[in-house]
C-alpha cells in the first residue's frame, strides 16, 4: 500500500521515460494499492486519486484509477500498458463525467461547449511504436454511441497530428491537447 501526498506527473514520465522504453523488467510482479492526496499535472490538480497498479511480467495494468478533477468532474479508468508482446501498446477504457462542462472545457480554450453535464465512455488502444490511436467506442451514460464510425477516424487522425506526432509523452503536454480540443470543436 502506498499513500502519497503529491505527484507531479510531467516530472515523473520525463525523468522516468518508460513510455519510451517500452520495457519494465518481467522480474517484478506483484498489486500495488496507490492513493495519492494532490497530483499536479498541466491540466490541473487531480485529487484523492486511487488505483491498483498490477505488474506482470513486464506488463503494468492499472485498474480501477478514480480521480477528482476541478468543477466537479471526474474520471474512473482502467489502462494496461502492454509491453511485452512485438507491438507495445496501451489498452484504456475511461469514463469522464462533469457537473459543469462549460467551465471544464476554458480551460482548454474551448468557450462555446453547450453541454452543461457531461458523461463520456471512451474506449481503445494506442499503438506506442506507431504512434497511433484506435478508438473503438466512444458512448454516453445510455451506452449509446456518440460520434459515427467517419467521426471517430477524424478524431483519430487530429489525436495522432497534436498528440501523438512527437510520441506519447504528447498526452502530457497541455498546449497538444488544448490544440487537439480547439481543432475537433
């Protein structure tokens, strides 16, 4: 079990580059429960976040990752980071809700969101090597699908333009998601 008070997490991937590696020794295996107070981040701080990191033979698979963010939003996830096979990659299925989207989505540079509430399952991989992002569902609270198989390639592809083109640390840079945010709004 490990309690944490704070986390910055752009200083922990950067000088810890496992992303880039692709590889964790397949000698450590064993659950780590985490619960960390204050994680700061570029797109804010994440609060009372909780997960169990599960390590198996060169494979980190982070289950049930719940986190408070500011105006009343939260995410609940799960995420594998699948390193040992021939094509790396990182399984996730998220789930984003939000009481007030509208004030969410300033901070990304996005001013005229409609939706007040919000609830959003998203699912699918990304490719580490190819740097690519395959969305395989994309649904509301109803479990109905949200964006139309056309819509979801369109939003793979700005993903891989502003996020991914320099390799996956991209998903921790705010400027690349607050780029990607602006051009599919």
């Amino acid at each position: 079990n490990f309690d944490i008070n704070k986390v910055n997490l752009r200083k922990l991937f950067f000088y810890y580059p496992i992303f880039q590696s692709g590889k964790i020794s397949k000698k450590i295996n064993g659950n780590i429960k985490v619960f960390i107070k204050n994680v700061d981040s570029l797109f804010g701080k994440f609060k009372d976040t909780k997960m169990v990191v599960n390590l198996e033979n060169g494979d980190i698979k982070i289950k049930n990752l719940s986190t408070k963010l500011r105006d009343d939003s939260d995410i609940r996830s799960n995420i594998f980071f699948l390193f040992n096979s021939k094509k790396p990659r990182i399984e996730f299925n998220t789930y984003f809700s939000s009481e007030d989207t509208v004030k969410f989505m300033r901070k990304f540079g996005v001013y005229d969101f409609k939706e007040k509430k919000t609830f959003v399952f998203i699912e699918g991989s990304l490719d580490i090597k190819s740097k690519k992002i395959n969305l395989t569902k994309i649904s509301n609270r109803n479990n109905n699908q949200i964006f139309s198989r056309n819509d979801m390639k369109r939003l793979e592809n700005s993903f891989n333009e502003n996020i991914l083109n320099e390799g996956v640390l991209g998903l921790f840079d705010f400027f690349k998601v607050k780029k990607f945010f602006k051009e599919i709004n």
